[in-house]
C-alpha cells in the first residue's frame, strides 16, 4: 500500500516523497478543476468568470436555472387549446407546428415581378463578382478557414467539433485532400446529405412559454457543412454593401444597429422643435413584427432574388425548407438579398417619410463638436464624419425607413400613408409567404402626443401605441 511504501521511509525521505506527491495531487486537481471550469463556463453560456476565480456552484447554479428556463414542460395545443403535459404529446404538437411553419404556401408570380421591378437596373453583381464568388477553393483558403472557425460550439448531428478539423488538418494531407474534395464539388451542387441536416434546438424568447411561437429553432450544423456556408458568406459580404440600401443595418460590413438609434433619436428632437400646435397629425414610426421571418421565405422566392441580383446558379440545386438555418453564418445574408425587394418598394413608393428639414445637433458624447446640419451635407462628403454623425449627415431629406435584419421601422407622414404600407406589405406577403402581426406591431408618435387619427387607426387594426 502507499502508506506503508512511506512509513517504510526515513523521516526526511518520508517528508519529502509526501511533499512531492502532495504537490502532483494539488496540480492534477487544478487542472481538473480548471477543465471543470471551462465546461461549465460553456455550457452556462455566461461570461462572469476572472482568472484565478473557479466557483464551480455558481456556474451550477447559472447551467439549472438555463436549464429549467430552456426546458419544455407543457404546450398549448394549437388545434385544441388543451395544455399537454405528456412528453409524447409534446413531441407530437412541436411537429405540428414545425410542419404547419415549413409548408409554405403557393407564392404569387405577380406580386414577386412587382418587388423585384423596384429594385434599381443598376443593383446587381457585375460578371467579375459572380466569378469571384464560385472561384475554386485553394487548400491554403480551407486551412485559413479551418483555423479562424470558432471554438467552444457545439457539434451538428456527426458530433465533430471544429476542434477536431483544426487539430487533423494541419497533420494530415489526406484529410485535406478529401475535405477540399468535398468542398470544391458543392460549388456544383453535389455535397454530402448530412448537409440538409440538423439538429434543432429550442431557446426560449419571450412571451408565454407554452405556444411554441415563442421559442426560437437553433440549428446545430455540422461542422464542414458550416464551412463551406461561412466560405460563401465571406465573398458574399465583400460586394452584399452594393446590394442592400443604405438603411439596412444588420449583419451588415461597418454598419451598426446604433445607427439606427441615433438617427431615431434625432428624427424624434426634430419632430418635438418642429411640430406645430396645429390640428393635424404629427408623423409616426411603424415598428413592424413579423412572425418567424426567416422560417418563412419562400425557397422559388428567394431564387428568382437571388438570380435578379446576378447569383450565378447551382447546376444540382437541392430545395430545402427551411432554407435559412439559424446558426448557419451565410443564413442572416440571404435574408437581408430576400427582405430588400420589399424595402426598395418601400423607398421607391409615395410614402414621404419624415422631413429632417434644417435641424442641427450636437452629439453629447464628442468633445467640443461642430454642429452637424441635415440641410446642406454633400452625399458623397464623408470623409470628415465619424460612422454615426455620417449616418446623419448624408441621409437625404426625408427618411422613410431604418432596418435591422428582420426588424423594419417605417415612418408615415400622416394616417392616409397606411394604405400604401399596407398593400406593399400584403404584395410582399403574396410574393414571399411573410406574414406581418399587426398585433405585435407598435406605433410611436415622433413628436410625442399622438394624435386622434393615429389613434383611431392603430386601434381598427389592433396595433399598440408607444
């Protein structure tokens, strides 16, 4: 026995031996404890964690509560309104629901022809982009791939995590040489059919946890599937600025979501200086919501997009609903190419939007600024701006809309704009399958008060007043 091998031992010796082992003890318990750590840093998703600090029941704790917040319990039947409790009757309403979500119904010809009409001759990919974005793949670029891919994910359905494509690539030349295989024959449209799958999980968004509207579908993607998306997103997102209008800010390269905020802030100073006592209605924002956006689009939808703006076709394509996977990196991208139709119809409509008129600003947070004026800001002038003031300052009279991703806010002049929002919204809905809730849309008033008409309007279609 080891106590005895130690008692067996002159004194000094014995100290020593004990000490030395005492301190290979104390190491391999670190070490566990840190790996420990790590696990539990991952899958508490939190980012409360200090050098040297390892309180692993804290971590616990976050990881039970995640838990209990991500797990189903019961679910509102959809067909019935009885809540289910049984874990097969759960099972049988989420795929339901799913099947009822990714069976789109049959688009309108017409009404995509009308969205795509709007989109300027101009805006499209030259002959040289195309080329770029199908080049064949070097394996020097797959390596560089491989090696940026993040760490920490989880694994799609195969259970390989990028740390094992970054541990074998470097080491191995037939690995390479397969996966660079694999890679060059999807540009034609032949890739593997653990490509078309995934494994779904449920996060919890807000609302009543027992509709499944309100859980959000997270795909897990395997790893080389989301290598091959991410190396086209990459060449996507080095011409996509030329693509979507200026006033789309999500996802997209040195544009921010605070933007957006910014310029609302100022419209809403502008409005307050500038409206009247008068009996006329003020402008308002539409903050409009819809239901599953990316679960919805259309796939013939989004190739006739796709082909309007020059993407170069697939030879084999493979359809496949929903075509935008939530944790796929090129997914947000395709959706921005699929939502512009309908925002460039917004901007090309009659809808005057809101006036900056001649209104000037001072940001709070620049030291000593010069005051920034709407009226007279050359378009093309941006070199001297910082990336908010320049969102400002070369924006055009009057702004109709502000965009991120999914979430579009419009500005009406005065309630006889409604109409027109309305139909390009129900055009919108014929050519692509959205679908708009009215009853999760908010209306807010620029100037503050709201007035009698907005009131009268937001309250026949069920929409809520900010």
């Amino acid at each position: 026995m080891l106590i005895n091998r130690y008692t067996d031992q002159p004194p000094q010796q014995r100290s020593s031996a004990l000490n030395t082992q005492i301190q290979n003890i104390e190491q391999q318990i670190d070490t566990l404890t840190q790996h420990e750590t790590q696990q539990n840093l991952l899958r508490s998703a939190t980012r409360w964690h200090e050098k040297g600090e390892r309180n692993n029941k804290y971590f616990y704790r976050v990881i039970k509560s995640r838990q209990q917040q991500q797990t189903i319990h019961s679910l509102k039947c959809s067909r019935t309104n009885r809540i289910l409790h049984d874990s097969s009757d759960l099972i049988q309403e989420t795929r339901h629901f799913y099947q009822q979500l990714y069976t789109p119904e049959e688009v309108d010809q017409h009404a995509i022809d009308q969205l795509l009409n709007n989109i300027p001759h101009d805006v499209k990919l030259t002959p040289e982009d195309a080329n770029d974005l199908t080049s064949p793949l070097s394996q020097l670029d797959m390596l560089d791939l491989i090696a940026r891919a993040p760490k920490d994910r989880s694994p799609g359905l195969d259970g390989i995590p990028f740390e094992v494509y970054q541990h074998i690539a470097p080491r191995s030349p037939h690995f390479c040489s397969l996966l660079l295989t694999i890679l060059r024959q999807a540009f034609d449209g032949f890739f593997p059919e653990s490509w078309c799958q995934t494994r779904m999980v449920l996060l919890f968004k807000k609302g009543d946890p027992e509709l499944l509207a309100n859980w959000r579908p997270l795909s897990l993607i395997n790893a080389d599937a989301k290598l091959f998306t991410k190396l086209i997103a990459n060449r996507v997102n080095s011409f996509l600025p030329k693509l979507i209008n200026p006033y789309q800010t999500g996802f997209m390269p040195h544009r921010l979501i605070s933007d957006n905020g910014w310029i609302n802030q100022v419209l809403m100073t502008n409005a307050r200086h500038t409206s009247s006592s008068s009996s006329s209605p003020s402008p308002v924002a539409v903050f409009l919501d819809q239901e599953k956006a990316y679960d919805r689009v259309h796939p013939a939808y989004l190739c006739q997009v796709l082909r309007r703006f020059g993407f170069p076709r697939f030879n084999h394509p493979q359809p496949v609903h929903p075509i935008f996977w939530q944790g796929d990196p090129l997914s947000p991208l395709l959706f921005n190419l699929a939502f512009e139709p309908l925002l460039r119809s917004l901007l090309a409509s009659s809808l005057r939007g809101v006036s900056l008129k001649s209104f000037s600003l001072r940001p709070q947070y620049k030291a000593n600024p010069a005051p920034v004026h709407y009226y007279d800001t050359d378009w093309n002038e941006q070199q001297h701006l910082d990336p908010i003031s320049q969102s400002l300052s070369t924006a055009p009279p009057n702004i109709k809309l502000l965009s991120y991703a999914d979430d579009l806010e419009v500005f009406l002049d005065n309630p006889r704009e409604w109409p027109i929002l309305d139909d390009l919204l129900f055009q919108y809905r014929k050519a692509s399958n959205a679908k708009v809730n009215l009853n999760k849309t908010v209306m807010m008033p620029l100037s503050g008060g709201c007035h009698e008409e907005w009131l009268s309007l937001a309250s026949s279609f069920g929409i809520s007043i900010a």
